[in-house]
C-alpha cells in the first residue's frame, strides 16, 4: 500500500506521520503528479484537482483524508460510486474559529476596528458606544465542535449562548438548542447571530430577507460558515438600512471578493479573507485525526472519525 501526501508539512509534521505509519508516502505538495500516478495509491491526504481524473481510471484508491473542512466542492457521485471513504478535518480548526469569532464580537464591543481606522488617519477619537459582552445573547446556528468551541469561551465572558441544528438535539455547553424550522423565530432573541454552518442544498442562501428582518436592530452577523448559505444582497441591504447594527465576515459568495462589492466600503463591516481557520496547530489537529483513523484502516475497520455523509453532504 501506498499514501500520497498533497498538504505542505513542515519537518517535524513529516516526522509526526512518519510515527503513525510505516507505509512509503509520496509528498506531492510541490509537484503535480498524472492522475495514473494517483490511481496507484491506496490512501491519500489532502486533496488536489487532479484526483478528479484519477477517479475516472482504474485506481486503487480507498481512503481519502482530508486537510480541509468544507467538502461541497467534491465530485460526490464518482467518489461514492467508486466507495471510497472520504474523512474530513472537521474540529481541527475549531478552536481558532471561536477564538477569531470572540475577538470580533470584542472588536465591534470595544471599537477596536474604528481606532485602527483612526490611527491609520492620525486622529485620536473616543467612541461614544463602547460597550461589553457582558450578559449578551448568542445564537450559533450549528452546533458542531465549532459551535461547542465557541460556546466554552463565551462562559468566561458571561455570554448566554443557544444554538439552532437539523433537530433540536442538545449539544454541549450550549444551553438551549432549537431545530432549523425556528430559525428565523428565535433570530430577534439574540444580540450576537453566528452562522458556522456547511454548505449543502438545505443551507443554501439559508439568511435571507426574511432572517435579517427577523433579527434586532443592534444585533450583529457574523459568519464563519459559508458564503453561499448567506443572500449577499439580502445582507448588504439589511446593513446599509441598518436592520442589523453590523456583520464580521469570513466568508463570501464569490471568493475573492470582487472589488466593486459594496461591503468593501460598509463601515460597519469587518471583512476577513476567509482566514477564520488558518493556524499553526491545525496540521497537527489534522494528523491526530488521520492517526486515529489509520489505526482503524490497517485493523480493516472502515475508517470512523470524521466521515463523510455522502447523503448529508458532509
């Protein structure tokens, strides 16, 4: 058997998977490989174009484990048609989301991103609406390992925090938890919304018209999620008619985003370049993952953390 690597490791990552198998591993992170080549593998990490046209020849590929989390961009029918085990890096960066979601819920409650605005102009200007996150309201529409990561922090700052998910099911650390149908009822509870959903086709342009009318004045939206789950123009309006007080955006429909899109220039926006997960312990999060699941795949068992639900779309 053989594993082909696509991520770049560092040195001591490269030292951590070699503890974990005694396979031969190819690193492919900087070279592109013909998909003939692929087709000869039985395990690969990460994910890389290519492994399209490999899935379309006679391969040997059994297991994929993913470096990322989101996985709509995937060709499901040929990976499911050819049952390969797809695991994803689903809670590896968990703890950066939260800990990025909080540091933008102090960033609007403390003014930090208007003081840059006024060091970079030279000016010294106190806001008049600071305010603290003491006693507010949050609501996580998800509530997977982003949504508990983001709960456990919130304790310290004395947030409430209730979550949406498919069922109403309760989650850890998260106090009251309503299913999807009462999204937009529960909306105009919350000074704080976060959407850290998937993308699929039951959350696609999920926040709507409908949801940022539904939402108080003064609450805030912050995705960490996807882009497609959100209506752009729907949130646009909402901000510049001020229905919402303002939006932390990690994520877009269109990435990058294009230059002449007005939440460039909406000052109460703060725009990141879809970074929320980007952290130098998330390969190692990743490489316990596929630890845990190699032990597994060489005992026969079908690899169990983190596995895809071709039907549920992740």
């Amino acid at each position: 058997m053989k594993i082909a690597v696509f991520p770049t490791l560092t040195a001591q990552e490269h030292q951590i998977l070699q503890s974990i198998t005694d396979l031969p591993y190819t690193d492919f992170s900087t070279q592109t490989p013909s998909a003939e080549c692929i087709a000869e593998h039985d395990i690969i990490l990460g994910w890389h174009p290519i492994i399209n046209e490999a899935l379309t020849l006679s391969h040997q590929i059994k297991w994929i484990q993913l470096f990322m989390v989101g996985v709509d961009n995937l060709p499901f029918d040929l990976l499911e048609e050819a049952g390969i085990v797809v695991t994803t890096a689903k809670g590896a960066n968990a703890p950066t989301i939260a800990q990025q979601t909080i540091g933008c819920m102090i960033a609007f409650a403390r003014q930090l991103h208007t003081s840059r605005d006024q060091q970079l102009k030279s000016q010294w200007f106190v806001p008049t609406d600071l305010t603290e996150l003491t006693g507010k309201r949050a609501l996580t529409v998800g509530t997977g390992e982003i949504g508990q990561a983001f709960a456990k922090l919130a304790v310290a700052f004395d947030i409430t925090v209730d979550g949406i998910n498919r069922t109403g099911h309760d989650a850890p650390g998260i106090q009251n938890c309503y299913p999807i149908e009462e999204l937009s009822e529960r909306l105009g509870h919350y000074d704080y919304v976060i959407n850290n959903l998937p993308y699929t086709p039951a959350t696609d342009k999920l926040f709507g018209v409908e949801q940022f009318e539904a939402m108080q004045n003064e609450a805030i939206f912050i995705n960490m999620g996807r882009g497609k789950s959100v209506d752009e123009q729907a949130l646009i309006h909402a901000l510049d008619t001020q229905q919402i007080k303002a939006a932390a955006l990690d994520v877009f429909e269109v990435e990058p985003l294009p230059a002449d899109s007005p939440l460039w220039h909406l000052k109460n926006v703060i725009i990141m370049p879809h970074r929320a997960g980007i952290s130098d312990f998330y390969h190692q999060r990743i490489l316990n993952i596929f630890a845990d699941n190699y032990r597994e795949f060489i005992q026969g068992v079908v690899p169990s953390h983190n596995r895809l639900d071709y039907r549920k779309g992740y």
